[in-house]
C-alpha cells in the first residue's frame, strides 16, 4: 500500500474535477497552493454544514503544513462551529494536541471523534500513536489493526 501511495505521488495524474477531491489531489503532492485553492473552491461552494467544515479542516491542514498554527486553529474553529460533531476536524486538533506533547488531551479528541464517527480511520489510527506514546501499547496495536481494516474497506469501495 505504501509503495502505491508514493507511486501516486510521482505518476501524474489527472487532477479530480470536484474542489475538495482536487485539493485533496494537490495536498498529497506538497502542491499547498493549488490545493488551498480548491478548497477555498470547495468552501464557497458548501451546500451544507458538514462540506464546510470538511473543506475548512482541508484548509487548516494546509496551514499546518506551512507552519501556521495559528491561522489552523482559526480554521478549526470555523470548521467546528460549521459542523461540531466534525470528526475530521476534532481528529486535526487531537493531532495539534498530540505534536505539543499533550498526550492525554489528543487521547480524548481522538476517542470523540470516533464516537461522533465509528468508522472514521485517521481517528483510531492516530489514536493508536497517542495510546502508543502513553505506554499503552496492546491498546495501541488494537487502534492501528482497527484503522487498517477500516482504510482498506475504504480503498476497495
């Protein structure tokens, strides 16, 4: 699986034509300009609470990605006033968390998440790396078992 995700990333492809797949499509090829385009794109055109708040925590994850942490806590919190039961953005902001060494705190962002969205796998995947840096390693194993399951039903469908 890895060996395809950095094929895919030196193939070109075609970008998708729908914003938030587009951005998605330039965010994973380090492409932040294009990919925050697509996603401003994306958040114009949100029918709906839920697509706001997925476009917005696209558009915090480009933050993070140039360092500015500050404007993806803007996005985060506009994402989450969108949509609060925002799994995605919960799940970035226990990845914030979790990079400022607050271990527990990421741990319980990340188990909201997964209640809110029991079949969302950078949760429990990220979830299984806190568990694993509190010591908690068979909790830990069982997360990362659970998101692999859960990525590959994703990618066959």
């Amino acid at each position: 699986m890895a060996f395809f995700d950095r094929l895919r990333r030196l193939v070109p492809g075609r970008p998708p034509s729908e914003p938030l797949a587009r951005g998605t499509h330039h965010l994973e090829r380090g492409r932040l300009d294009a990919a925050e385009s697509a996603f401003g794109e994306a958040l114009v055109g949100a029918e709906t609470p839920r697509e706001a708040a997925l476009a917005r925590n696209k558009l915090a994850i480009v933050a993070i990605r140039r360092g500015d942490r500050s404007r993806a806590v803007e996005e985060l919190i506009a994402a989450l006033e969108a949509e609060p039961r925002s799994a995605a953005a919960i799940t970035t902001l226990g990845n914030l968390l979790l990079e400022d060494g607050s271990v527990a705190q990421a741990i319980v962002h990340y188990e909201a998440a997964i209640l809110i969205d029991d079949v969302y796998a950078p949760a429990y995947h990220n979830l299984g790396v806190a568990l694993h840096r509190s010591g908690r390693r068979g909790e830990a194993v069982r997360m990362l078992r659970k998101a692999t399951r859960l990525e590959g039903r994703t990618s066959r469908s």
